[in-house]
C-alpha cells in the first residue's frame, strides 16, 4: 500500500515545513513515511532535520548525479530526502524528475509526504501537488490564507487530486478560529484536521535542528499534530499502480 499527500499552503510563512515533518513523525508510529523536501527552490526541511551537511541531496538527484536511494537519510523514525539550497545546485535540477523519484520510494513507502512550495507560479512549484493521490492545505486563521489555500485546492482537483483535510496552524488566542474554521468548512472540500496554537515550542525546534514532536513531544502543538494525524486515514494503493502512474504523469503547461 502506499499514499502520497502533498503538504501545501499557496503562500509563506504558515509553517507548512514544521507540519509536514510532524505529520511524517506522527504517521510513521504506525507506517513507513518517506517525507520528500519538493520546495527545491526554498528547501527548509534540512534545516529542520538535521541534515544541513547532508551529501547527495534531491538536487543532485534530479540533476542525474546521484540515486535516490543515496540521498534518503533515516531521521526521527523516517526516512527523508532533503533538497538543498544552493543557486547552482536549483539551476541543474530538473523538476520533471521527481517523477521518477516519487515512483521509486513508492515501491517500498506506505506514505509519502511531499513538502510543497508555497507558491504556484511556476511548473516546480505545481508539480507535488499534481503528484500527489491528496492534498493537506496549511492555513493561518485568517481570509487571505483561506483565499490561497483555495488556489491550492483548484489547482488539486484540476489534476484530479483529492483534499484529505485543513490544518490550521499557528493559531493565537485572539484568532477568530471558529469562524474562519466555519468559512473554510463551506468552502473546502476537507474537513479540518486539527487547529495547532502559536508555540514557541516550534521556533526551538527548529534551531535544534529537530521536527517539533521529536524536541518538544508534550507540547500543545505536538498534541495537535497528533490529532491530525488521527483524522488523516492512509488509502491503501498498490505500490506498482501508483509507480506507474507518477511516472507518466503530465507536467502542467505553466511556465
């Protein structure tokens, strides 16, 4: 079985990279994860995951100068392939290999999280979602962020990718969150998973160069994360089906 879920968010700054880790570490208690860096503009997830002197990365992976299988590190109870940062490392990758990369770890993979860029200006940028069997859309609670994450959503059904659910993150006790939540439930086709609060906890995290459930596993929003990934129910998909499809996917027209 294997399902691969595109973390998207449509803009910066809604902590999509946090959640996509912790939603690996929270699944992998009862699957194999394999969570994918896809923002190879703007990677982060080295960062986050002590990887920031990792060699091979995805870059050189879709450059055609390494494996897969030599740029995926076990971390935290899963295994993750991290992309790196650099301008000329960007300029040799070529995006329509991920492809081949997603259809790989599919073979031996029960979940695939796919760290998505936060804008969709561009083929790079689109191609995790159109690759993904479903969508978790990243929101903060406000209307802006339900608006991008709209165009998250349009751009997934175009390509005929499902939305497993909202994660509303980095919510502050002021935050109107019932209403926004209420908003989004009417326009959204998922439900919302869990609402994780504004946490400190998050920023040391980072600087520890460890995923939240891993540094600070008792936290508020470690137990949200925990909750979301109790509503998020894995699709079992034949992993030979699913590698065949992700290598014949259709790249959007978009430049």
């Amino acid at each position: 079985m294997v399902e691969v879920f595109a973390v998207a968010s449509g803009k910066g700054g809604t902590g999509k990279t946090t959640s996509t880790l912790a939603l690996g570490m929270a699944l992998a208690r009862e699957h194999d994860v394999t969570v994918i860096d896809a923002d190879t503009g703007m990677a982060n997830i080295l960062f986050h995951a002590g990887l920031t002197e990792a060699e091979p990365t995805l870059h050189e992976v879709l450059a055609g100068d390494a494996a897969v299988e030599a740029a995926t590190y076990d971390r935290f109870g899963m295994r993750v392939v991290p992309c790196g940062t650099s301008l000329a490392g960007f300029r040799e990758a070529d995006p329509s290999r991920l492809r081949e990369v997603v259809a790989t770890i599919a073979a031996d993979a029960e979940v695939i999280l796919l760290d998505s860029p936060a804008a969709l200006g561009s083929r790079t940028a689109v191609l995790p979602i159109v690759l993904a069997d479903r969508i978790v859309v990243v929101l903060q609670p406000t209307v802006p962020s339900l608006s991008d994450g709209l165009k998250v959503q349009e751009y997934a059904t175009t390509y005929g990718t499902g939305v497993a659910g909202l994660l509303f993150n980095r919510v502050t006790d002021d935050a109107a969150i019932d209403e926004i939540a209420g908003k989004a439930e009417r326009y959204f086709e998922g439900e919302t998973l869990a609402s994780v609060p504004e946490s400190d906890a998050a920023r040391a995290a980072r600087r520890a160069s460890e995923p939240l459930l891993a540094h600070t596993p008792e936290s508020a929003a470690a137990a949200a994360y925990r909750q979301a990934e109790d509503g998020l129910e894995v699709r079992e998909g034949l992993s030979a089906d699913v590698a065949e499809r992700f290598q014949s996917a259709v790249i959007p027209e978009q430049s």
